[in-house]
C-alpha cells in the first residue's frame, strides 16, 4: 500500500518509506527479472503500474532473426502470450505453453498442441509460480522490515492456493534463509477441516518438514467473564450490571465473539 501510493498518487512520504520504496522495488526486480514481473503481473495487477518500466521496454531473446545475434520481443507481445497460458489454466484451452523450467527467467513462450503436454505444462507452470512467489517473499522481507502474512478461513481455500502456501513455507532450500524473514498465521475451522483434503495434505506437509517452527494454537469460545467483559465495553456499562445479560448471552452463543456481536445487534435491533 506505501508503495503503490507514492507510484499511483504521488503521496509525498518520508525519506526512510521512500528509500524503502526504492529498496524494495530494485529487489523485487532483480530477483525476479523482467518474464518475472510479467508473469506474476496477471495475478498482482499493481506489478503493471509498480513496474512500468518493465513494460515498457523490450526483451531480448536468445534467438537471432536479424542476423545480429539478438531478436527483440516486446513485453506485451509475452504479456499477451502469458493471457493465453491464464486461460489455459482457468478454463481448459486447447493452447499450452512450455516454460523452461531449468531457466525460470528465460523468456520461452512456445506453444504446444500435443495433449499428451498437458500434465508437464500445468507441472511446469505451478513450480514457475511457486518459484517466482519464494523469490518475492525473499526480496520484500528482510531483518530490518520482516513481514507477516494472515490467512483466514482456510477450509474454503482451493487445491491450488494451499499448494503455493505449503511451497512457500515448506520448500526454502533455494533461498537464503537469514534473509527471509517471514510469518505465516492461518486460520481454519478444525470441524471443517476434513471436508477439505488438500487442507488437510497442507498442514500435515507443514508439520512434517523441518523448514520453519510451527505453533498450533486452539480457539475456543470465551468463558462468562470473558464474554461479561465484552458486553460491557459494547455498552459502556460496568461489568456487575451486564452479568446477567452476560450469562443469557453467553447461553445461546456459547461464547463465540462473532456470535456475540451478531447477538447483541439483534436484541438491539428489535
């Protein structure tokens, strides 16, 4: 947010956020690259204004077609190439493209129709994105500006989405790890956690590697005090007049907060 407000509405910041800025931002394109930036710019749209000069300028591929030794493709011919892969991926188009994954950076775009590709494709494209996202996370965290990242309501997650999560936390041999320096707090419903297999494959995979210090902690419901307590500061009432209201409310919620408030806003609705 610090970053694109100084980019997109020139939001006059200090000198420490803008050196930050420019810190970060150089960081972000050197471990990145160009195919990089436009890559992830389908699925982090604020790359595109973050990164105009990216796209602004060419690319250059290994290939002559010139006779110089140098054949320049612009960023928006592979951005447009990349829009194809996308559609691909979300709705099971007939075009497939080859990434080489032994050069994540490479710019490599050639299509394929075999069907027999189709595995290898979708394979090569998620450890392309897993790859580019361990390199972000590396590049904007640091000791001096660590990060943490919350997700919330994991049982709705989809297979996808927990694979990138357990790659990011699992699969950190690559990159430095004095100079990632990042933590992860998720949430999930535990009566809801075995309806979702790949959660669950996820946090068995999490636990199980020796990469990162995991922490489980259990929520519960608050107890009458807590909830009195609650209530209370809603009202702005001491707490030995709002203790009955605490037991009654306390009874139909068993103390979930959110079940409290909802509660509350209904009695006092009505």
């Amino acid at each position: 947010a610090t970053i694109l407000s100084e980019v997109e509405d020139g939001i006059r910041v200090d000198d420490a956020v803008s050196q930050y800025v420019r810190r970060t931002t150089s960081l972000i394109e050197t471990h990145l690259s160009a195919p990089g930036i436009v890559f992830l710019s389908n699925l982090i749209p604020s790359f595109r204004s973050l990164f105009a000069n990216v796209f602004q300028r060419v690319v250059v591929d290994n290939e002559d077609s010139d006779g110089d030794g140098e054949q320049r493709v612009s960023v928006e011919d592979e951005d447009s190439d990349f829009d194809d892969v996308q559609k691909e991926t979300s709705h099971g188009s007939e075009r497939h493209a080859s990434f080489n994954s032994d050069d994540i950076g490479a710019n490599n775009n050639d299509f394929v129709d075999d069907d027999s590709c189709d595995c290898l494709v979708s394979d090569t494209i998620k450890n392309r994105l897993h790859y580019l996202f361990q390199e972000l996370t590396q590049a904007i965290s640091s000791p001096d500006a660590p990060i943490m990242l919350f997700l919330d309501d994991l049982q709705w997650a989809d297979k996808e989405s927990l694979e990138l999560l357990t790659s990011l936390i699992v699969d950190v041999d690559q990159l430095d790890s004095h100079q990632r320096c990042i933590s992860f707090v998720v949430t999930y419903r535990s009566n809801e956690k075995d309806k979702n297999q790949s959660l669950v494959d996820c946090i068995e995979s999490i636990e199980r590697s020796n990469a990162t210090q995991v922490t489980r902690m259990q929520l519960g419901g608050m107890d009458i005090e807590g909830t009195n307590a609650m209530i209370a500061d809603a009202l702005k009432l001491p707490i030995r007049l709002t203790r009955p209201l605490s037991v009654a409310v306390h009874q139909k919620t068993l103390g979930n907060p959110l079940f409290v408030k909802v509660f509350l806003t209904m009695l006092f609705e009505e």
